[in-house]
C-alpha cells in the first residue's frame, strides 16, 4: 500500500509568517523558496504538504540565522492561532480532555504528526513525533510543536512552573539553557520522540474559559474539520497536493513525487498500482475544483481559469468543454444557478 502524502493546515506556518513582517524579511522570498503561493494563505484553514511548510521554515531559520526560531515561535503561539481546531481544543474540559482529544483528531490538523499522552506513576508526558517521508531535517518544527504543547500545559500551571524534563529528537542545542523558563529543566536530546514532563495532578485541572461555545457551534467545527482534514490514503492525499499547487500553474510530476518523499518511477507505479494516471489525476482535480468555484456566481471565470493554473482563460474553456461538451459559462447556467 502506497504512503498517504502528509499535510497540514496553513494556520501551522502563519507565526513564521508574521515573523518574517516583523523583521522586514523578504516574505514573498522564502515563500517562493519552498513553492508554496501566496495565494495559499488567504485562509488559514487551507492545506499545505507538510513537506513544503517544513522547508519554509528550516530555510527561514537558516537564512536569517536564528537558530532558536523553532522555539521562539512556539512559545509565542496559543491556541486560538490553530483557528477552527484550537477553538476546540481551548473549549476542553480538562487538561486531560485537551490531550486524548489531541491523540484522536490530530489528523484533522495535521496527517504529519503523532501525539501520546503517557501516564507514569504521578508523572505524565506529552510525546510528540513528526512523520515526514522525506530527508528534510525537522529541527524548528519540532522544536515549535514542543513549545506548544508547552503552551498549552501552561494554561493550567502555577506561574513558576517548569517541566522537569523535556526530550528533543533533534541534536544538542546549548541556547536553550539560556531561556528562562527553562533554567531549572533537564533537557536531553536525540531522544525517539519530543517529549515534556509535568505533574500527572495537572491532567485533572480545569481550563478556563473566556467565550460562550455552544455545543451548535461545537459540533459545526468538528464537521467542518473532518470535512476539510487531511487525507489518509495515497490518492486523496495526492489530490489534495495537486490542488494546493493548482495556482502556480500545470503541477510537474517531478515536484509532487519530491513532496511524496519518492522518485518519480515509484511515484507512478503507485499511481499505476491504484488504476490511476498522473495527467489524468490532474485532470480530474482540476475539473472537481472548477465545479467547486463555478457553484459560486461571484467567481467569474477568468478568475477560475487562473486559480486552476491556466495563464490564458481560453485554454481552460477548450479544457472544459473537452471534458463535459459545454463551456463553463453554459454549466454554470444549467447547474449552478438555480
């Protein structure tokens, strides 16, 4: 069985983003350096290959020389920045509650990663584990995924709390000795999986909360969630990266096979494996998405034609009506505005 494609929500990268402002650094850059559009941003709830996102921060890092950055980040990111599923998670009962929903639904976020709660004795752990089939080192993404979770415990802890340990899988960095609220922490590295330590008497403590959340608007979020999530098959997870890179125009084999963490002659016998062609995959996303757009009678059709990634709007008419006998104009007539 072929691997599914990881993916996660822009929402994950919007802090670097904003860092990047803040520091006057040439934004649009770095972001073209990991292929991922602009475009892509506009909503938070968009998904991106986790791939790309991970290169766009390991490249940031580098480039402005902040070899901290993964942690400085994290520190700074709440829960609310998750939109939609930190909503949920900040309306959690318990600590508790947070964590085991956080095991069961982190794949609506994120099909990248991997999170336990481990009880052990009156100590509990938080583990953390990306899980990206590609050669890309991870330093600052998991570093800013452990700070979170740090974050997070924070929300019940006393203000002069410290965990007593925290496990990075990365190499040995001596800076973190020199933050403050670590100070008194034992911290260890190339460990199997990032990890904190805290109080097991936390898991029972009460979140606080600050908004009215209806169980209406609850269970709004979780559909819209589970509709959105990340696939967990190899030709959904496909498909979704073909949309994401849509914009940018005609996605070239060699790039998605790259993202899919596999030489091109392996990308296609999985595809040949699941009775399925790359040309006509791109095919059928660019067709599910034109009729996606077409439904709404304020996109006009230029604007479809280059979201879709065609530079001149006659080559998608000629493509659309290759595919269903009319233009785009008579489908939106006959089936969407009614």
């Amino acid at each position: 069985m072929a691997p599914f494609i990881p993916l996660v929500r822009v929402n994950a990268i919007l802090p670097f983003v904003s860092f990047l402002g803040k520091i006057g650094a040439p934004t649009q850059r770095y972001l073209n350096q990991a292929r991922i559009p602009i475009l892509a941003l506009e909503n938070p709830e968009n998904l991106i290959p986790l791939y790309l996102g991970c290169q766009f921060i390991e490249n940031l890092a580098h480039h402005e020389g902040t070899r901290a950055l993964g942690i400085e980040m994290g520190l700074k990111t709440s829960l609310e920045d998750l939109g939609v599923y930190g909503r949920l998670l900040r309306h959690s009962l318990t600590l508790f509650d947070l964590f085991k929903f956080v095991e069961k639904t982190i794949d609506w976020h994120t099909s990248g990663d991997k999170v336990n709660l481990k009880i052990n004795g009156d100590k509990a752990w938080i583990c953390h584990r990306s899980n990206l089939p590609n050669d890309i080192v991870l330093c600052h993404e998991n570093h800013y995924a452990t700070m979170f979770y740090y974050n997070v415990i924070r929300l019940i802890a006393d203000p002069a709390w410290q965990p007593e340990e925290i496990h990075f899988v990365s190499k040995k960095y001596c800076g973190l000795r020199d933050i403050d609220v670590f100070s008194n922490t034992q911290i260890s590295f190339e460990q199997s999986t990032d990890a904190i330590c805290f109080p097991r008497a936390f898991l029972s403590r009460s979140l606080r909360h600050f908004t009215p959340y209806s169980e209406a608007k609850r269970q709004e979020d979780k559909k819209l969630l589970q509709v959105t999530a990340p696939a967990l098959d190899f030709p959904r997870s496909t498909q979704q990266v073909l949309r994401f890179l849509l914009r940018g125009g005609h996605p070239k084999i060699e790039l998605v096979a790259e993202i899919a963490g596999m030489s091109v002659r392996s990308f296609q016998r999985y595809l040949a494996a699941e009775g399925l062609t790359y040309i006509r995959m791109v095919e059928q996303v660019r067709f599910d998405a034109a009729v996606d757009y077409l439904e709404d009678p304020d996109i006009k059709i230029i604007e479809i034609a280059l979201e879709l990634g065609y530079q001149d709007p006659a080559n998608f008419t000629r493509a659309f009506k290759r595919w269903t006998g009319i233009s785009p104009q008579e489908y939106r007539e006959l089936h969407c505005n009614r």
